[in-house]
C-alpha cells in the first residue's frame, strides 16, 4: 500500500518536494484505503497548503486561509520541532478535532497527511452528532491518528528506497516494523489476503483469535482454518471485492480456534499496486458481545410482550366467550338449517315413492299387457313384416318404459330385491363381455380383483345394475376415450362414523371401485350428481336416474356410496355392502334358461282384465292348464269347486278386499302341497320387509314377457 506512494530516486540529494516521492495517483488510493477502513476523511497537503487529493475530489484545491490554513500552520511550526508524535487540533471547545502528521525527508518538510474532523464523543452525546462529521471516542480518534503519523513516518523515511522496490504492499509490511507495531496495537482483527486468497499479513489480534503463530497462518487461506461454509462464504466475499473493486461490509460468523463461534462486521478493501498486483486488505471487529446483549435485549422483550399478553387476555377472554356464544348460536341455526334441508329431501323422496308406487301398479299391468299380447301377435309366422317391424318397436318402448319405473322404484328404495349370498368377483366377470359392448372401442376396461373378497347378500340383479350404471357414467365422462378401472378390495370398519354425516355400523365391507379418467366434476356438480333427474347430459341424452338408482339400490342393501372427484381429474366411486359369512348361492337367471312349459294345474288370480287374459295366454301357450279368477274370494271359490290337483298359484300382491298373502294363507290350509308364485308391479310391504322379499317367496315383477314368466314358473313349481 505505502510502497506505491513512492517513486523511485537515485541516492543523491534528498527529495524537494511531495512530487519527489509520490504521484497523486498513489496517494489518492492510499487515502482511499485509509478512509474506507477508519471511517474519517484524509487529504495530503503541500507546504503551500495546497490539496494534492482528497477521497471526494481528485483535484487540487487551496485550503481555506481565514481557517484551516491557520490550524495547519500552527500544527506545521509545532510539528517541525517534534515531528515523531502526531499533532491532535481541537476545534469548537474540543469538541471537534483534527489530526497532522508531516512527510519529512532529509530534514525537509514536504507536506502532511491531514484527517478530520470528527465529533469526540465519551459518552452520550448531549447533541446528536452532525450528520456529515463522524463521532467517535477520543481513544479510537488516538489510534487513527497514530496510524495517521505511522503512514507519514514511513513514507518519509523510506521515501527513496521505497520508490526503488517492487510497488506492491508485502514488502512494505515486511520492511515496515513501524506498520507492524501499529497494527498489532488494534483491538480489531486486521490482515491483508493475495489474489490466490492467501494471508501475506495478519496482525497480533487475529492471530490470538485463531489460537495459531503468525508463521501458521501466512500462505494459507481460509479453508486451513475455518468450517467449510464459513470459508466458502469469506471466500465468495473476497472475490466479488477481487471482481468489482468495490469495498464491503458484512456481518458473518466466524469459529476462533476454540472452536467458540462470533458474530463479527467485516470491512474489505481493495488495493492495487502500480505493477497491477492486487491485495484485499480486511478489518474485522467483534460484536459478539453486543449480539449477545441484543439477545439478551429480544429476551427480555418477548418477555415483556408475553406479561403484556397475559394482561391482554384477561380482557380479550370475555371477548373469546362472547364469540364462542355467537359461533354457537350460528352453528346450532346452521344444524337446524341442515336438519330441515334433510327432512325437505327425506320428504321429497318419499313424495317422490308414494308417486312411483302409486303409479307403478298400475303403469306395470298395462305394461304386463302390452308384453303378453305382443308376445301372441309375434308368434302368427303369416303376419306382415311391417306389422311385425312396428310390434318390435312398441315392444323396445314399452321395456323402456318398464325401466324408468323400476329406476324410480329403485330411487325410491321400493324396488322388491330377492337377495342371495354372492361372489361379487364373479358377479363383476359375468358382466365383463357386456360391459365391453356398453363401454366401446374408445374406453379400455381393467378390471383387479382381491382374491379373498368377502362375499355378500345383495340382490345380483341390482348390484349388476349398479355396475352398468356407473361404467355408462364413467364412459359419458370420458367423450375422447380413457380408462375404466374395476376393483374389489376388503375393508374393516372399526368405528362408527365414517366420514362426514355417513354412519355405517362396524364390521367387514366388501368395497367396489370404479374409477375413471374422465372429466371430473366440480364441488357444486358433485352435491346433486344423485338427485333424481338431475343431470349435466343435453336435453334427450338421459333421464338423470342412472346415479340416483345407483344411490337407491346401494342404500337398500345396507351399504353406502362415496364419490371423489376434481375438474380434469376423473372421478372415483366406491360403493360398501356389508360381508357375510357363508358360501355364496348359485344365482338364477330366467333370461339364461331354456322355455320350458308344462301340463300343471295353475290357479291365476288378477283383479286387471288386461293383465289376467295376457297372462293366462303365455300360460296355455306354455301348455299349463290355467283356472281364472278375478279376485280373493273368486279363487277361494273356484279351489272349492275343483276337484282335481292345484300345482301352484300364482296371485297379485295387491287387489281389492283380500290381498295375495292372504289368499295364499287361506288356500294353504286346504291344499297344504300348493306352489305359490307372487306377481306385482309393487307390494308396499305385503310381502317384503323393508324392500327386501321374504325368505322362501317366490316372485315376479310385472312387467314380464314369456319367456321370464316360463323360467319362474317352472322354478316355482320345482321348489
């Protein structure tokens, strides 16, 4: 540093003035450093009184003669009778002071390094220092200026020498006992680093610090002595002072070498020789201990908010008892609120049942109508194939029509289900070739199943029903093709409460899961995707009694339905059905067997015309004997006035006066070995429980064609 303030002489007369010695270039990165690491402006000084440089100007300008010049005078004729100790200038009542130090060389007064003003400050100010002066401690404003007379001492006693040596700072701290003494005499932790990042110089305090022989530390960096982050961070905040030539400070932590870490503040400058070699020269001072005090001080803050806190909340916990008043009052209305929502929707499901019942006997008589004489008309092989085209096209109606009145029974939970013990694995395999056609080429189907599934009780036709129904769902949500997964799994529910307002008793569930990657639906859809007739299709393209059917038959099983889904993110459907411990039944399917009919004695009791005659058709035509009566007490008659065997009788649930179940209980008291087959369109609980029918009835659901009718019949018969 000091070295490059000196040009090179011959060793004749001694130097006549500053530009002897030094440029201005020079001195200005000299005082540069000086400022950047002290705080406290410099300018060198001819014995003119003329400013070589200064930290904010460059240029050269004449000191002000009514003031500083005066000063600096005075200072110049004390310093030349003593020119070893620096000259401190009070100004202002001492409260503002100046530092001198000359350059002599060979007994000649050539100029003088000149630092301040600064504001001494022993304790607190009793003003606020002004904001362009700094304030310091008279003893700190004692070592600058001791640093001050250092820097002038070896400038003017090494003036030529220095001048002829390579401009770099390491000789000069090498050749410089005066510098070492001076930096050795700080408190702060000073050292100056090469462009490799070594120590070429530390002063005592950082080696104390670092617990290590100065000879340790020189040629070594920071990764010889630190943690690996703590010297990958100095490192990186040397070379941005290497890259930029800006100065900086930082705060960082630094481990001494006891291992104890400090919070320091670090000042890094850079210094450039006149040869272009470069040198980052550092300034570290401790505020451990000041950190501490601050932790101290945040201690005892947080300590105070929480005495304030705890003041705090003796007044707010009225406030807070207040609002859990109010928030209790506003959650009762809004259970209230929700209480009548549901008795609303429990009351429109059973509107919605009582309609469905009322209408489905009669609408499934005339559709049993329907059914038989299409069934007499399309056996005439002379009959026209228009006529014949257009009787297949009221028969596709009319089967329309019988599903949309078991989906509203179903809805409504009136749908008569006859439950068997199933494998719902092989329910699901059964469905599989069906399942293809309904899903199309564009859909792909897969299907896993757990192998030690629990079996169920459920009605197969329904639960095929709720299978068909979601997979036609999940298709309509996936327009541009995707994938249909099946799955079973096992789940043990252990405590009541399942999610939500659902309660399912404890026990074993057999789990079905039909998931999609369609296109999801939104919170709002995903509320009323099973309220009957609701539905996100164009008008025509559905009834919106799919999902609410599915809703229906679940919940007349005993289980319960979950949905999961998002926008863009397919849905998941998992319906529950209680297990059962037994081996599952073989299940029979009419539409699977062969037409067969017999020679038995039928005995048909139907209070609708229309319905008895089609029936007793499909009967004779299967070759039954068939005896006819239009109510109760007609067939008790007719029994008393036959002779011969009744092999079975087949009876409506529900007719005027005397129902079936109670025809059926009068006749099997006189014909003990009689069949009896149940036929309704709806029961309204004669012969069912709940939905569910009664073990060991045998029953068909109006509408039927002739060849369910031959298959249960004959099932009956047999039985």
């Amino acid at each position: 540093m000091l070295g490059d303030s000196v040009q090179s002489k011959t060793a004749t007369p001694a130097p006549s003035d500053l530009t002897d010695i030094a440029d201005r270039t020079t001195l200005q990165r000299v005082i540069e450093a000086f400022e950047a690491q002290t705080g406290v402006p410099i300018i060198v000084v001819d014995t003119d009184g003329i400013v070589w440089t200064d930290s904010s100007n460059s240029q050269p300008q004449t000191i002000d003669p009514q003031t500083s010049r005066l000063r600096w005078v005075h200072c110049m004729q004390q310093l030349a009778h003593d020119p070893t100790m620096p000259r401190v200038q009070a100004i202002d009542d001492d409260r503002i002071r100046e530092a001198y130090a000359p350059i002599i060389v060979g007994n000649r007064l050539l100029g003088s390094y000149i630092c301040g003003p600064v504001q001494i400050i022993e304790k607190e100010p009793s003003l606020p220092p002004a904001s362009s002066i700094p304030a310091m401690t008279s003893a700190q404003f004692d070592r600058i200026a001791s640093l001050l007379q250092a820097i002038a001492s070896m400038q003017s006693s090494y003036g030529q020498r220095l001048a002829e040596q390579h401009a770099t700072y390491l000789p000069c701290a090498n050749a410089s006992t005066d510098l070492h003494c001076l930096l050795n005499a700080m408190d702060d932790l000073v050292f100056i680093k090469d462009d490799q990042h070594r120590w070429v110089l530390v002063n005592d305090a950082l080696c104390r610090f670092m617990r290590r022989r100065r000879e340790e530390i020189i040629g070594k960096s920071d990764f010889d002595f630190f943690p690996e982050e703590e010297a990958t961070e100095f490192w990186r905040m040397d070379d941005e002072v290497f890259r930029t030539g800006k100065p900086n400070i930082n705060e960082e932590r630094l481990t001494d070498g006891s291992g104890i870490t400090h919070v320091i503040s670090t000042k890094k400058t850079l210094l450039e020789g006149s040869d272009g070699k470069r040198f980052l020269i550092g300034v570290i001072r401790d505020f451990t201990e000041r950190h501490q005090e601050e932790v101290e001080l945040t201690r005892h803050r947080e300590h105070l908010e929480e005495l304030v806190a705890e003041r705090t909340m003796e007044l707010s916990s009225a406030n807070r008892m207040l609002q859990l008043e109010i928030d209790e009052r506003l959650r009762a209305e809004a259970e209230k609120r929700e209480m009548q929502a549901q008795i609303v929707h429990q009351q429109k499901l059973e509107a919605i049942g009582r309609l469905t019942g009322g209408i489905a006997h009669d609408f499934n008589n005339l559709l049993t109508g329907v059914f038989g004489h299409i069934s007499f008309a399309l056996r005439d092989e002379t009959m026209d194939p228009h006529a014949r085209e257009s009787l297949l096209l009221v028969r596709e109606a009319a089967t329309r029509a019988a599903d949309l009145i078991k989906q509203l029974l179903a809805f409504s939970r009136k749908q008569i289900i006859e439950p068997r013990i199933v494998d719902l694995n092989a329910l699901i395999e059964k469905l599989r070739r069906l399942l293809d056609r309904v899903l199309g080429e564009d859909v792909k189907l897969i299907t896993r199943y757990d192998a030690h599934l629990g079996n169920v009780r459920v009605d197969p036709v329904q639960i095929e029903q709720v299978i068909v129904n979601l997979a036609i769902n999940a298709r309509d949500a996936m327009p541009k093709g995707g994938t249909l997964r099946i799955e079973t799994m096992n789940r043990r529910i252990r405590d009541v409460g399942l999610r939500d307002d659902e309660s399912m008793p404890p026990g074993n569930y057999a789990v079905l899961v039909v998931s999609d990657t369609g296109v999801g639906m939104d919170e709002e859809t995903k509320a009323r995707i099973f309220e009957p007739f609701f539905s996100t299709k164009a008008k025509g393209q559905g009834t919106g009694l799919g999902l609410a059917t599915v809703y229906g038959i679940v919940k007349q099983h005993r289980g319960t339905i979950f949905v999961t889904s998002s926008v863009g993110q397919g849905s998941i459907f998992q319906v529950l059905l209680p297990c059962i411990d037994a081996p599952h039944e073989p299940v029979f399917d009419p539409s699977a067997e062969t037409i067969l009919g017999g020679t038995e004695t039928i005995l048909l009791v139907e209070d609708e015309q229309v319905v008895r005659q089609a029936t007793e058709g499909m009967l004779e035509q299967l070759g039954y004997h068939v005896i006819v009566a239009q109510d109760g007490p007609h067939a008790l008659q007719a029994s008393e006035q036959y002779q011969g065997i009744i092999h079975l009788l087949m009876t409506d649930v529900i007719m005027p006066g005397m129902n079936g179940k109670e025809l059926a209980e009068l006749l099997l008291q006189a014909r003990p070995n009689l069949r009896v087959l149940f036929t309704s369109g709806y029961t309204d609980d004669v012969i069912v429980h709940h939905g569910v029918l009664d073990n060991g009835v045998s029953f068909i659901s109006k509408p039927f064609d002739s060849a369910e009718l031959a298959g249960r019949v004959r099932k009956a018969l047999e039985s």
